[in-house]
C-alpha cells in the first residue's frame, strides 16, 4: 500500500523520514523507506494489540497506561531510555496532519415531498420513497400540440409516402434509366404517352369532391333499384307475388303457422 492512499500510512512514512534525517542521512531510497514504515507500522500493531490484552486481561474494557508499559516490557523495550530519547537536541518537529473535512454525501435526485411515517411504524425504520415512485409513474409522453410542430410532422409523413410510392412504381412498373449498364440505379418511372394528353387539362378532375360522388352513386342506385321493382311489378302483375318478385327483401312477409301439440 503507498503512503499516499492511507493518511495514517502517509503519517508513518513523514516520522520515518523525519528519522532518517535525524540519524544523519541525506537521502535515502523510496523502497527502503517504505521498509522502514512497514516495520515501524507492525511495532505500533504489536504495541496495540499487546496492551488490549492485558486490560482484558485484568476485566478492563479500556487501556490504562500500565497496561502499555506491561506490553512494552513483553517486547523487550527499555521503558528507562523513552524519556531520554523524547528530550534529544536533534528532535526534529513533524506538523500535525490536517484535519480533512467530512465526505460530501452525493445528493439524490428527489421529485415531491416524502411522507412521514404513521404512528404505529417506528421513527428507525426507513422512510418512504419518492412519492411518484408509489402513486403514478407516467409512462408516456404528452401530445405535441405546437402548430409548428404539427405541420412539420405532416410535412415530413407527406414526403415519405410520396417516395415510397415513388420508388414502389419504379419497382413494379416500367422504369427507365439513365444509366445503360446498370438498370437498378437511379430508375425513372415511365411516361405513358396518350393519344388525346390535353383532356387531362380540360377536365379537372381534382375538383371533384368525394361527398358529391357519394351522393350521386347513392341517389343512381336507388333510382335503378325503384325502376327495377316497378318493371318486376308490371310485367308479372298476373302472377304471384312471391314467385314474382325475386328479391327476398321486397317480397311480402308470410306468416308461418302455428303447430298443433
């Protein structure tokens, strides 16, 4: 692990330099040095772990300073020469670490107001989502209504279906090319010469509106219909009704009999 990651690490590798520098060196390696605060970081383990043991040792959940002096002598160290060592001319004075500041919590994304919990859900328990997430959660998009808009769409659906068709004619009917060794690249759509083209001008056809047709095919059809039935009833007035009037809608409605139980 390098000593820029952890902080504590980083603290370690700054006393063993401070070290370093005080037992004379001028420089030193970058692995040595993280040798040296390897070792210094297992003493200081050895050191904890040592001390906790004997305050549990002695039914104390909490270190005292005895307890620290018990682990320094298991250890082997000379608890005399610490004072000696702390009062040396040569002390070199490490800066406290900085303090850094607690981590920002990212902010989520909330959309309406939580609600709280009722009285028989206790406070620890987590609270409610968002509300959209248990009340409506709209799918779909909302229409577009912009005049703009609209007549652009139209627009763009018109031209579409024209070169759809376009190129649906060009495919199945005669075609012409302006290339002659490729045939399917850019194809034309043939002209149809007529023998009388200036009719089409003179007989606007486009003006025609579709609910006049509707009205002139209903009102022929029912006059070939009227002039049907007066002809079937004129020309077999001496025979029967049923048998001459062939149409099953127009024939007088017979009453069937009833059956005897």
């Amino acid at each position: 692990m390098e000593s820029t990651t952890n902080p504590r690490r980083k603290a370690l590798f700054t006393a063993v330099c401070a070290l370093c520098g005080e037992a004379g060196f001028e420089a030193c390696e970058k692995p040595a040095v993280e040798t040296l605060t390897e070792m210094l970081q297992s003493c200081i383990t050895e050191i904890g772990r040592s001390t906790r043991a004997f305050s549990e040792l002695a039914g104390r959940t909490e270190p005292v300073v005895g307890d620290v002096v018990m682990a320094l002598v298991e250890m082997g160290m000379e608890i005399d020469s610490i004072p000696i060592y702390a009062r040396r001319s040569n002390r070199s004075v490490v800066p406290s670490p900085s303090v850094a500041g607690p981590p920002q919590i990212p902010r989520i994304l909330q959309v309406g107001q939580k609600r709280h919990h009722p009285q028989h859900i206790p406070e620890h328990l987590p609270s409610f989502p968002d509300p959209h997430a248990y009340i409506r959660t709209p799918t779909y998009k909302q229409p577009i209504s912009e005049y703009e808009a609209i007549r652009e769409k139209a627009a763009s659906q018109k031209r579409d279906v024209e070169r759809a068709l376009t190129r649906f004619i060009a495919k199945t009917g005669d075609t012409h090319t302006l290339f002659h060794d490729d045939t399917h690249l850019f194809p034309l759509i043939a002209s149809k010469c007529a023998s009388q083209p200036y009719l089409n001008a003179l007989l606007p056809r486009d003006q025609l509106f579709e609910e006049d047709t509707d009205l002139t095919k209903d009102s022929k059809k029912d006059s070939d219909n009227g002039r049907l039935v007066s002809e079937l009833l004129d020309t077999d007035s001496g025979k029967d009704e049923s048998d001459a009037i062939d149409n099953p809608y127009l024939r007088p409605v017979k009453i069937p009999k009833k059956k005897k139980r």
